[in-house]
C-alpha cells in the first residue's frame, strides 16, 4: 500500500449544497435564510407589531 492509498478517501459521499435555518438549526436550500416554520412564525409576529397611534385625551 503506497502512501496516497492511505490517505485516500474511503467513501464517495456528495452534500447537496445548503445552508441551515437561523432560528432551529434545520437544513435549507441555499437561497433560503429560514425554514418555512419559522418563516410563517416571523410573519405572524411582523403582522402582530403593527404600530396603532393612540388617539389624544382632551
């Protein structure tokens, strides 16, 4: 056994390129920033936040 043998790899396994959700950590496309879950959960909130102006007491 040469010594390029040795160290040659021994499986031939490819990853798909991907990144991984900011918020739990699951495996996404690399296009993506969050995985659908959390994307559905950041759009509730957004919608929750909307800023109401408070009327005036006279």
């Amino acid at each position: 056994m040469s010594k390029f043998e040795r160290y040659k790899k021994k499986t031939e396994t490819y990853i798909d390129p991907h990144k991984h959700c900011k918020k739990c950590g699951e495996m996404i496309e690399e296009a993506f920033s969050y995985c659908s879950e959390c994307y559905q959960t950041l759009k509730e909130k957004k919608k929750r936040k909307f800023f109401k102006r408070k009327k005036k007491e006279t």
